[in-house]
C-alpha cells in the first residue's frame, strides 16, 4: 500500500521509524515521540518548500498523527 506524503498515515509511519532509531534504556517513548514531533515539526516549518495552505494542512495532521500515537 502506497502512503502519500503528507498524510496523517504518512507521518505516523514517520513517527514510528523514529522511534526505532532512539535507545530505549536512555529515553523513554512519551520522550521519544516529543523529539520525533519537534524534529517532523521543525522540518515542516523551515525546510520543506511548498504551498502555505498544504505545509498548514501537513503540520495538522503530523499533530493528529502525534496525539494517536500518544494515546495508544
């Protein structure tokens, strides 16, 4: 199944590669998915060209994506 960007299943698959690559003995995951939010986040706002309206759109459902996996 194809993922397009952007999406909110996009960046919960985003999220949960991020949190493979962090130690576990060090941080714990609450932690872990603060970093990956800030870093997805960060990356949305000063990096990544594109339109206003689709950069606002991506950034509310790297937020849905965030919450869901909090709650889980």
């Amino acid at each position: 199944m194809t993922v397009l960007f952007g999406t909110v299943e996009y960046f919960r698959e985003e999220i949960l590669k991020g949190i493979g690559m962090y130690n576990k003995e060090q941080l714990s995951v609450e932690s872990d998915l603060l970093e990956i939010y800030s870093l997805l986040k960060n990356d949305i706002l000063n990096d990544f060209v594109c339109d206003e309206g689709f950069r606002l759109n991506c950034l509310q459902n790297l937020e849905i994506a965030y919450r869901q996996q909090i709650t889980s």
